[in-house]
C-alpha cells in the first residue's frame, strides 16, 4: 500500500488485486513467488519498480516458518519529488494571519444614533 499524496497526478493506494503477478518481459511467462518478495528485493509490477522496505509481524513469521531468511528493514529511499513539493508547499503558505478590516465595528458603535441637520 503506497501514501497517497495530494495532487500527485498518478495513481495512488492499492495498486494490486489479489492475484498472480506476472513478471516483466522477458520473463513474462513466469509468475512472482514468494521468494521474490522479500525485504530489499526490488519488483516491477505494470512497468513501475517497487522497493520493499519492510514487512508486517505476521508476513515475517510465516517466512521464517517456511525457512526464509527475512532482513531487518531497510531505510526508505528519500523520495526527491516529494521533498520538493513538500518544501514549495510550506513555503506557500502565509507567513501571518490575512487580516480583514473591521467595518462591522463601527456600524454597531453608530447603531441608533441619529445625525441631526
């Protein structure tokens, strides 16, 4: 499951049905294993590269009882997009309060009061 990011312009969330994965061409007569699922692995599924930083408690221990070594987590490669639109949208944002300026006050302090001529 990827972050979703506001404005991003791709496809964000769940990506992948449950279902078999083929891999990409050459290979494409062949289908992702669970041995190709592992931390550190890189995977290509639909033309975009994946990273697998981590796993969850569960997923670790069933590796493990099949007889997979699974690696301690891995940092997660620093998106440089999203670091710059992170930085170009904190740098948008108002450095005070807009401050709109208080014509009801002075409506309500003349209230009732009649100009004489």
């Amino acid at each position: 499951m990827e972050p979703k990011i506001d404005n991003s312009g791709i496809s964000q969330g769940t990506l992948l049905a449950r279902a078999r994965v083929r891999f990409p061409a050459p290979m494409d007569a062949n289908f992702y294993d669970v041995m190709d699922l592992n931390v550190g692995n890189e995977v290509e599924f639909y033309g975009r590269v994946y990273k697998i930083t981590d796993c969850d408690k569960f997923t670790r221990n069933f590796l493990n009882r099949c007889g997979i070594a699974v690696p301690d987590p891995i940092n997660v490669p620093e998106d440089p997009y999203y670091k710059s639109r992170a930085y170009d949208i904190e740098t948008r944002l108002p450095k005070k309060p807009s401050r709109k300026i208080d014509t009801l006050g002075k409506f309500l302090e003349n209230d009732r009061k009649v100009g004489g001529i």
